[in-house]
C-alpha cells in the first residue's frame, strides 16, 4: 500500500508548487490589469501629481478615481509624530506612539524573531495611524563611530545586517504596511551628507554595503526604498543609474518605489530616466519640485517617455495594492501591552554586561539598605531629541522610575544629577553648545555616594548630542562626565557605571578604573524597566556589540587612513575591511570586539563538527556544536561563526561572520547549537568578471562569543 501511494504523493509534491504558482502568476495578472485600466485613464496631470510630495510626508493621490495619497511616515524609532510643514508639532492629540529601541539596540540583541517582532508591531502601530509606508528599517553600514545615525542604524556588519533588516521588513509588511529600506546606498556619514561623493572599490560595495539591501529586496520583498543624499562616483544615489537600475531593478528584479530621501533629488530628466519614482521633500511649493512642473514639461518636450511615467505609476499602484488599497488588511492597532513587551523584550536582551570582576551583578535586592543613583541619563528620555525623526512617545520610562518600580521598598533610593546634558547644534551651521562639568553637581554627586551603600551612575551621549544631520567630533564622554565618574568611584568604590548611547564612546578610563561596567542604549518606553531587571537578575544580560570599540579613534579603519570625511569626495581605502575585519587582519586590539558581551554565568564550547568535510558549490553546511551552561544562572548565549580563508587568490578579512545562533540554556545543562551556512555564501566578488566565486580549497571554520574569542574550529574544503 505504502508503495502505491509514493506516486500519487510525489505527483501531489510536484504539483501543489506548480498549482501554486499558477495561482499566484493568474493573481499577479489579475493585478497587473486592474493596473493597467487604472493607468489608461489617468491624465498626464494626474500621474504627474502622484510622483510627488504634496505634504510633509504625503503625495496628491487620485480623487476622481479613488486612488489615494501615498502616506508615509518616520521609523526606525516608532511611528513618528504628526508634523506640519516646518516639522512643527501638529500638535494632534491621537499621535503618541510606542518608543521601540533604537536600531544598535536591536542589532545588540542579534535575535532575527526579535527583529520580526519589532517590524510587526510598528507595522501594527503604522496601520492605527494610518501610515501606509513605514520609513524603516534603517541600515547603512557603521563605518566610522562617529557617524551621527550609527544610533538609528544597526552594526559594521553586513550578514547581521541582512538578518536582521529581512525579518523587520516581513515583519512590518505582514500588516500591509510597505518597508521603505533606507539609505540605498552609502550613506555612511552626516557630514556634508547632501553633497558628499563616496569613491569605493566594487568588492566593497558588493560584499560589505550592499548586501543587507539586496537581502531586504530578495528575500524580504520590500516594497519600498529609500534613496540616499550623497553621491556614489560623482552621481547622486536618487539619479544613480548603476545602483537604481542596473542592480535594484535590473539584477535585484526590485518590482516597488524609490522614494528620494527627503529633499534629495536633484534633477527631473536625469532622475526620471535613471531610476526615481517619487520625490520627496519638506517644502513648498510642491508643483515647483523637479517631479511637479518641470517633470510634466520634459514628458512635453519628449526628454521623458511617457512609459518612464507610467511604469513610475504602475509601481506606485503595484504598492498601493498591497498597502492602502489592499483587500482585508489587518485593523491594526497602537500602544497595546503586546507591543509594549516586544519594546521591553528587545530591551532586556541588547543591554551587554562589559565588565562583571566583582560579581556586584546582579545585585542582591534584598541586602542593599541605600543606592545612590547618579547621573542625568537615569532621568533622561530618549524618545525624541536632536534632529530627525523621533517619536511622541505615549510613555518611557527612565532608569531611575525603572529602578524604583523593581527594586525592593525598603531599599531606600536617591538622585543627584551629576552633570547637566545641554546640547544645542545651530542648524546650517558647525556651531554647538555644550554644558561642561558642573562643580556643585559633582559635590552633591560625590557626598550622595559617599553616603550610600551602593552606586549606580549613569553617563553616556543623549539623543540631542547623537544626531542625524551632523557627525560628533570625537569619541569622547559629553558634558565633562568624566570628572563625575572620577569623583564618584573615590567617593564609593562600590560602583556600578551604565553608559547609555547608541555609538562607540571612548571609555577606556572607565573601563581601567571600574570593576562593573554596563552598557545601555536610548533603549524604547521599556527601558527602565528592562534595565532594572537584567540589574537585579530577573534577566540574564545576552546583548553582543554589534560594532568594535576602538581604543583610540586613530585605530579605526576610515581614521587610521585618513579617509573620513573627505571633502566633497570621501574615498574608502579601507575597501572590505571595515569594523573588526580591519582590526582582526591588522591584528589590532580594541577597546571592545565586534561581538562582545558577558552573562552572569559561563558557557563551554565543544565538539565543533560539521556534517561532511568536503562540499560542492551548490551544498549547505551544517555546523553542529555542543554549548554548556557551566555557571549558576541559566541564560541565554549568541553563538557566532566566523570563516577564515587561507591562501586566497584575493584580499581576505581575517574574519567573516557567516552565521549566529542565540539560545537559552538552563544552568547545568547542554544543548546542541545547528548553524547552517550555504556555501555560496562563502564566495567573494570578483571584480574583473564581475560574479561571485566561490573559491575552492580549505575553509577555516571559527566558532567562538565574539570576533576576539573563538573557542572551537575546524575547516572544510570547497571542491
Ligand atoms: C532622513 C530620512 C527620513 C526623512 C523624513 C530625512 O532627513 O534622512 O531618514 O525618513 O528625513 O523625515
């Protein structure tokens, strides 16, 4: 019998793709003729208007046939609030939104279902407003620690990158909701951002900027993207023939919109020809934009083809449908516990323990009578702040409330601020304000410690001082907050330091001079809470780094080459090496690896094995290893594999992330760690035939809990 069921099962396996796909193909052009007589009765005017803004963040739509407007709005941070032209507050009262961990935050996590989670539930909150296209997730590789976003963007890595971006896109587009990813392409740097040109090698550009946005099209399937300020080889990203249509639409088969990022066209023919679809921008007046007047006068004077335009439109509706216009979309929904736990989930796992050397982590509640909490950061809010976009969060709360909310009531808590956070940036210009160490705070700090049991200070950037639009100008502590920890830590050497911020900071000092160090981030309206309770233990802390601290600036790749931040053009000599594949081949030490984060217990690698030792192109590798929890707590642990290639034909890194893997594992127990890498993931480009190629001979297979401490290897051979 079993037999003669096999044919009818394997006809059945052979069939429902098949029957699928064709379903699939008959709804496609079912969609594609719905298109097609919509756009056979719009006039040019009527196109025209839908390539434009006609608001803040609105184009005109259609009324005489229904279509409505594009409406978009800010990400990463959360729904953004309603603004009026100006960025003004529109002072509406049904805006506040969820405050979700800024993007280090999530890449810190290295968890991918958390990355879905957060797409979703902003995708969620998106709908309840009524914004169809979220401008999120925001990716550009961490090149350079000062970079002005690397709050708002991931890591220096573009495998954790892709991960991650893939499953926030699913994640807000599983409730109708388009992703526009942002910036394509290079937009590594605030200063001089709208006119900066980047030169780069190709292998660089292939293997370490695009990948994340080719991941984000091909396997998230984002319907939207958001083209960068700058210039890629003397051609702005927006009118940027080799990077819209040659790989976007031509190799990526990308099917949805590129929008310009605000204000960021700079040309009607030459944009329409090279790829934009809708312009962008804040000001009025908007029938003055290249995309209004001027556009509707090229396709007069037959610079632009009226195809170009109504493929624009086409792409536009094509969106619309699985958006706006979308059959059935979820009802969506705003400020709902459910999205509150995914804000505090994301929280508790990015915060990364640097340095435990006392075991003061986690704090025995119960025994602590008096805890000074110091700092502006434990009462700062994180949620707007600076310039860009931000959001009105309907709740946050701070260190100190988180602290005051977990800890027990017979512990007696009390504040000093420390040091004052004042910054102002002049907009247009380089001209700052920023508050400097304040000798009565400090006073008051340093006796309040003294007086206390336990210390819990708190320094770090804010959302003012890390800001898009500008980059900051070094590494070091804001607000003299330096002096506030020397005095604190001879006041009371049982001392616990949070530093907040969403970039590296030079806390070498700090890092020499404390025994406890805890790294936090402008981490969403959960914050507090979560912060308390990997504190207090109720959470174990498993945040990994996802970008190196350098020791000094001057170790940093784009720095060490004096390659930052160019003038009108930035050159990147460093090519593929950026982040801990510059300092890992350069055999430089950091201040702290790519990767690194401590637990409150200990975990033992073994028996690294993968399931043959000799592959083909085409193949999987599958990893296997055994991960123990050797301390007292259980925890989660973020396994990462790295691979190595010896005598290569080309420039290799060092190291190459090409896998993760977080899990839980109960204390005293073992568990056994799959990770699977497709070998052709293992290819370089090549930029002479202008492919991938996966190169045969021996691979080296690392596996360790952090770029710098590997415990397992073994290798394989590509045949
Ligand atoms: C930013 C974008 C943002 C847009 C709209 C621009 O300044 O670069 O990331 O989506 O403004 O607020």
């Amino acid at each position: 019998m079993k037999h003669k069921a096999l044919p009818f099962l394997v006809s059945l396996l052979i069939l429902f793709p098949t029957c699928f796909i064709a379903a699939q193909t008959s709804k496609d052009q079912i969609i594609a003729q719905k298109i097609n007589a919509i756009v056979k009765q719009l006039t040019l005017e009527e196109k025209i208007a839908m390539l434009h803004a006609n608001s803040i963040f609105g184009t005109a739509g259609v009324p005489r046939l229904n279509i409505p407007g594009l409406m978009t709005d800010d990400g990463p941070l959360g729904v953004r609030e309603d603004v009026l032209e100006g960025w003004g507050s529109a002072n509406s009262t049904t805006d506040s939104a969820l405050f979700f961990p800024n993007g280090s935050a999530l890449a810190a996590t290295w968890n991918p279902q958390l990355s879905y989670r957060y797409g979703h539930d902003m995708g969620e909150e998106a709908r309840a407003r009524k914004k169809y296209v979220m401008l999120a997730p925001a990716f550009n590789i961490a090149r350079t620690p000062l970079n002005g976003r690397t709050y708002e963007y991931l890591s220096e890595d573009p495998f954790l990158n892709a991960q991650l971006a893939v499953q926030s896109v699913k994640g807000i587009q599983s409730q109708n909701i388009a992703a526009c990813v942002k910036h394509y392409a290079l937009n590594n740097q605030e200063i001089e951002r709208g006119k900066v040109s980047v030169e780069i090698n190709e292998r660089a550009l292939q293997e370490i900027y695009l990948p994340a946005f080719k991941a984000t099209i091909t396997e998230g399937n984002a319907w939207t993207i958001m083209s960068a300020y700058n210039k890629l080889r003397g051609v702005y990203c927006s009118e940027n023939e080799y990077l819209l249509k040659t790989i976007l639409k031509g190799q990526w088969g990308f099917k949805g919109i590129v929008i310009s990022d605000w204000g960021g066209t700079h040309s009607t023919v030459t944009a329409a020809n090279n790829g934009l679809d809708v312009e962008m921008g804040s000001n009025p007046p908007y029938h003055s934009y290249y995309f209004a007047d001027p556009l509707l006068k090229a396709v007069k004077e037959g610079k632009v083809s009226v195809q170009t335009i109504d493929e624009k439109v086409r792409r536009i509706l094509w969106v619309m449908h699985h958006t706006t216009l979308s059959e059935n979309p979820p009802s969506g929904s705003i400020n709902t516990a459910a999205h509150s736990k995914t804000a505090y989930d994301i929280a508790a796992e990015s915060i990364v323990l640097l340095k435990n050397e006392k075991h003061l982590l986690p704090l025995n509640t119960a025994k602590i009578k008096s805890i000074a909490v110091i700092g502006d950061n434990a009462i700062h809010t994180y949620h707007l702040g600076g310039f860009g976009a931000g959001v009105k969060a309907k709740y946050e709360v701070t260190a100190l409330k988180g602290l005051e909310n977990k800890l027990d009531k017979n512990t007696s808590i009390k504040f000093a601020q420390g040091y004052r956070a004042i910054y102002k940036a002049i907009w247009n210009t380089d001209k700052t304000e920023m508050s400097k160490a304040d000798p009565a705070l400090i006073t008051e700090a340093a006796a309040l410690a003294k007086s206390s049991e336990l210390t819990i200070l708190f320094v770090g950037g804010n959302r003012d001082y890390e800001s898009e639009s500008r980059d900051r100008p070094n590494l070091s502590l804001p607000f003299g907050e330096q002096e506030l920890v020397d005095a604190v830590l001879a006041a009371n050497a049982n001392t616990i330091i949070v530093v907040v911020g969403g970039a590296p900071y030079d806390i070498n000092k700090i890092k020499q001079q404390s025994h406890t160090i805890v790294w936090s981030w402008y981490n969403g309206s959960e914050n507090g809470n979560a912060l308390a309770d990997v504190l207090t233990g109720k959470v174990n802390p498993s945040g990994k780094l996802p970008f190196t601290f350098p020791a000094d600036l001057k170790q940093s790749p784009a720095h060490a080459l004096n390659a930052y931040p160019g003038d009108s053009v930035v050159t990147y000599q460093e090519g593929i090496l950026v982040g801990y594949r510059w300092f890992d081949t350069k055999k430089i030490e950091p201040l702290y690896p790519f990767g690194y984060g401590l637990s409150y217990t200990s975990f033992a690698y073994s028996d690294l094995n993968t399931n043959k030792k000799i592959y083909r192109a085409n193949e999987t590798i599958k990893a296997t290893l055994q991960l123990t929890n050797t301390g007292n707590f259980s925890g989660k642990e973020t396994i990462q594999l790295y691979i190595n290639k010896p005598s290569s034909a080309v420039e290799r890194a060092d190291k190459e992330l090409k896998a993760f893997k977080k899990v839980m594992v109960q204390k005293g127990a073992t568990v056994e760690v799959k990770l699977e890498i497709p070998v052709k993931g293992l290819a370089y480009y090549d930029t002479q035939k202008a492919k991938w190629i996966v190169e045969p001979g021996v691979y080296k297979i690392l596996v360790g809990e952090s770029s710098a401490k590997i415990h397992q290897t073994t290798s394989i051979t590509i045949e």
